[in-house]
C-alpha cells in the first residue's frame, strides 16, 4: 500500500479486506469487507476537510474524524463511506 499511495502522498493504514478507492481530485471511499468492524486512517500531506457524504448501507454507525494531517475512521462490517476532502 505505501508504495502505490506514495506518488499521491497518502498513507492508508487498515487492516486486510479494506479497500481504498481514490476518485477524482478530492474523494475517495473505504469499503471494509470483514465480517467485523474495524479502524482505518489516512495521513496525508495536507488537507484542509474531510466530509463524509455517504455511508452504505446508510443505517451503518460508521464514523469518521479529522486531526491536523490524518482522517480516522470506525468503519462497520460490510459497509463503506465515501468522503470528500479538500
């Protein structure tokens, strides 16, 4: 992970069965495909926000915090959330 997110200076830290999808210039979506809910973060080099804009399923108690450079996420089983960032 670290040398495929180095060129977009990312570092994407998460257990296995936990996908990353980079789209566009300002969003991305974590899909966590455990049976069990995990914690996820991403560091970056600079970021201003980070929103989430949408969570399936959307009754999933997913929740996602920003501290200075890194945005941290609880992700529930089977689920995803997609944020936006700038």
């Amino acid at each position: 992970r670290d040398k495929l997110l180095a060129p977009f200076e990312i570092k994407f830290d998460a257990p296995s069965k936990v996908e990353l999808y980079l789209f566009g210039d300002n969003t991305f979506v974590v899909e966590n495909i455990n049976e069990t809910a995990i914690d996820v973060s991403l560091d970056f080099a600079k970021i201003a926000t980070a929103t989430k804009t949408l969570t399936l399923p959307e009754d999933a108690a997913s929740t996602l915090s920003k501290t200075g450079n890194s945005v941290k996420m609880h992700i529930e089983p089977n689920s995803l959330i997609v944020v936006e960032y700038k």
